[in-house]
C-alpha cells in the first residue's frame, strides 16, 4: 500500500513537472517598420540633444562588452 502510494505521488510530481515546460505555439505577426512597442521619450527631444542622449544611453549597455 505504501509503495502504491509513493509510486501514485511521483507520477503526480513527473506530471505537475512536465506540465511547467508547455509552451504557447501562437505566432504573433507584425507589420514590417512598424514599431508597436511603448513611445520613446528621447523622439521627442531636438535632433541634437536626442543624439547625445542615444550615444550616452549606448555607452551604459555597451560598456560591458
């Protein structure tokens, strides 16, 4: 009885276990030069100041590299 139930519990936890790595198939089609994620503060901003502000937020990525 005890094995059964031991034998019942790890078929329990194999199938809890593999039910976490299901993943969704569902394809998400965008339209090409079409930017659909949030606004850019840094558009907003003159040509100049937007292009000092890019090259510094570039330098805090890059610098690790």
């Amino acid at each position: 009885m005890v094995k059964r139930t031991i034998t019942m519990a790890l078929a329990l936890v194999a199938v809890l276990g593999l039910a976490g790595c299901w993943e969704s198939t569902d394809v998400t089609v965008h339209e090409p030069g079409k930017y659909m994620g949030t606004k850019d503060p840094l558009l907003s901003q003159q040509a100049s100041s937007r292009t000092q502000s890019l090259r510094q937020r570039f330098q805090l990525v890059q610098a690790d590299r």
